[in-house]
C-alpha cells in the first residue's frame, strides 16, 4: 500500500476483506470478541497474540481508520479518539508528567487554551503562549523542562502560518516533541510529518468527516510514541472512537482529496471577492498573495485551504448584521462540512478566552470566520452580500 498515492490511500488502504468478500467496508458494532479456546483468552490478554480483545482499544473498523490515515499522513501508527479534544488530552495525558513544560502557539484553538489552562496546569504542567509567527519568541521560551512544542497552521481563525522547519529544528534542539493538530490542511494540503513534526493530531469532525456527522480524532506518529503510550493511554483511559463514526469517518478520507480540491477553490474565490468588497476591511486568506506569509503557506502546503476570516468595517453589531442577513449559510461554530458555515469567533469558539488574550491573539470583535462549503460559489458571495451591501 505504501507505494500509493495518497488518493488510492484514501479510498483502499487499511481494510481486510471479510469472508462475505463485500467491497465497502464492512461496520463491527461488537463490544467484544470470542476466543476459540481459554489459552487464546490467555495469549490475547497478555499480548502474546495479536488480535481483538474488547474494542475500547481493538476494533476493526476503528482500525482500517486509524491505518489509512495513518498512511496518508505519512505516519507509522494511529490512533483513533472520541474527539479531536480527546486525541490532544491522550497526547499530553500519555507523553508529559508533572513539572513538564510545553510552548504553544497563542493562536490555537480556544478549547485547547482552556485544556492546557485550566486541566493541564491542575496536573502540574504548565504552558508557554507565544506569538504563531515570531520565532524569537518560540526561542525565548523554551526552559531545561520543555518536553513539547504545539500549534496548528494554518491558524484559526486568523490564518497564521507557522514555520514548521524551524519550529521542528527548534524542538530536536531542546529534545522536545513537535506536535501539530492539521485539522485545517488534513494529509491532502501539507504533511507535517514530512516537515519534521513528530505527532500529528486531528479531529476527524471537521474535513476528515466533511458532512458534519460525527465527532472523533486521531493521533498519528510513529509506532514507539503512538503505540507504547497514547494507545496505552487510551487502552485505559478510554476516550475511545466508536465504530460507527469510524465508518463514518472512512467514508469522509475516500472523498476527502476532491472536496479539499473544491473547499480550496471556492475560498480563493471568495477571498478574492471580499478584499474587493468596499464594506470589508481586511481579508484573512493563505491563498491570497496579499497575505503576509503567501510564500511560506505555498512551501509548506499545497493550497490555501477552506477557511476565509475577515474583519468588517464597524464592530461586533455589523459582524452579527453580516452573520444575520444570510439566509443560506449555516451560523454555527463547525468548520471542514460541504454546508458553508458562518460564525462570529469573539462571541463563539474563542469565548471563554480571556477578553485581553483574545484581543491579543487578534480576535477582534469585527472578526468573522467562513468555513466555505461546496454549494455554489454565486449563491455563497450573493447570501454574504445581503449583509455586506447594506454597510457599505
Ligand atoms: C474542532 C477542533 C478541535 C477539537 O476537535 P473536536 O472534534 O471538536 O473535539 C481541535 N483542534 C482544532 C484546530 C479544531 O478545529
């Protein structure tokens, strides 16, 4: 399989035909599983042999999930989580201690902040914020007891881009673990592994799913780091995905290489639309040559990804007046679904930062985040427009 290219991955790789020979994958709504005999209880249990036992940790569907993406994402092992929250809890629950020091990025996702904050600090483990882009401060912050390096680039909802090469260079330097969450680009767009990440985190909600049914993530790296301790964890702690929404999953990676192609395409356009836009100040979008790291964004991925944020003339009352003029577009807080959504990030996923950190980290009140779909792109431009017309 390892020969394919990522889109014979996305559609082929990691499944084991049943008996019944059925050429889409087959769903294992099982708990658990049968043993021929008590010494194969035995020989599962101690790990002697290799097979299910019980399907918090073993399950097949959950399985050729986790291989394919791990494939795709140019990984040795994955594995699977309940959320994409869950695979960043598993991570640092599985890979940090108490008295561990981590620098992230300021410009992540705000539930992280709040996990990092609020549950990590609780464990004795305490967080570095600094600026996604200044690499001097990435620098600066790094102590005797820093054992990771986190961010997500693009950046949400601002469209950062971080420097993944130096970044990486950085964390072989103070023996650390380079972790990106590639929620945004997914294996399509950019391969943090292959610019020197050592974990990739994901939450399968968003683009790997793409439809918006399920909630999951994963955790993909190599065999030592996945295996011998966020499975570890994860045989024990339990935040587990289900079999369910790892089929679900599975459907979404076959598709996932032509919706990114069509996601990306439609956000330059409405990028492009909306710089031009008299009632729209500043326009947040990697594709764009105007953004202040287009070179950097065409080194490490391979398009400008679905995410378009851009700041109103006004405050936060024209943001809402744009967001409640649409009549099409989804206000909701989900991104990476072929519905196009439409959310106001201060009052929304960045709420419970605090109004100075957020300020900081550039979300302003002006602010609006599109996760662009794949319906039409006139109909998108032309619901926005109702909203945008009247503050001109
Ligand atoms: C949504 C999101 C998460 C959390 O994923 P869930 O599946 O909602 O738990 C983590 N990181 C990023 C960048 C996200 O957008």
């Amino acid at each position: 399989m390892n020969s394919f290219n990522i889109e014979t991955l996305a559609i082929r790789a990691g499944y084991e035909q049943t008996h019944e020979q059925e050429n889409s994958e087959a769903i294992f709504p099982t708990s658990s599983f049968r043993y021929q005999s008590a010494a194969q209880a035995a020989a599962r249990f101690s790990g002697e042999e290799k097979g299910n036992v019980y399907s918090r940790f073993t399950n097949p569907t959950v399985r050729t999930f986790e291989q394919r993406l791990a494939l795709m994402e140019g990984g040795e092992s994955c594995v699977a989580t309940a959320s994409g929250m869950a695979a960043i809890l598993a991570t640092f629950m599985a890979l940090l201690q108490q008295g561990d020091h981590v620098v992230s990025s300021q410009s992540i996702f705000g539930t992280t902040k709040v996990l990092f904050n609020k549950y990590l600090a609780k464990f004795g483990i305490e967080v570095t914020f600094v600026s996604q882009t200044d690499f001097s401060e990435w620098e600066s912050a790094i102590q005797p007891n820093t054992k990771a390096l986190f961010l997500e680039t693009p950046s949400n909802p601002l469209t950062e881009i971080a420097d993944m090469s130096a970044i990486s260079a950085l964390a072989k330097k103070s023996d650390s673990l380079f972790i990106v969450d590639n929620c945004f680009c997914t294996p399509i767009l950019q391969r943090p592994l292959e610019q020197g990440a050592d974990i990739v985190i994901h939450s399968a909600t968003k683009f790997l799913d793409g439809q918006g049914r399920g909630i999951g993530g994963a955790v993909v790296g190599s065999e030592a780091v996945v295996e011998e301790h966020v499975r570890a964890f994860m045989r024990t702690a339990g935040p587990s995905m289900s079999p369910f929404n790892a089929w679900i999953f599975l459907k979404g990676l076959e598709t996932l290489s032509i919706r990114m192609a069509a996601h990306c395409q439609s956000a330059l356009v409405l990028a492009e639309w909306l710089s031009k836009h008299p009632a729209v100040e500043q326009v947040f979008y990697p594709g764009l040559t105007s953004h202040p790291q287009y070179e950097l964004a065409c080194k490490q991925q391979s398009s400008g990804g679905g995410l378009v944020s851009f700041r109103v003339k006004g405050g936060q009352a024209e943001a809402w007046f744009v967001i409640d003029q649409t009549q099409m577009l989804s206000i909701t807080a989900n991104l990476g679904d072929v519905k196009t959504s439409i959310t106001h990030p201060a009052t929304t996923t960045h709420c419970r930062v605090e109004p100075t950190d957020r300020i900081k980290a550039g979300i302003t009140d002006n602010l609006v985040r599109i996760s662009v779909g794949l319906e039409s792109i006139e109909d998108i431009k032309a619901d926005l427009a109702k909203g945008l017309d009247c503050l001109e």
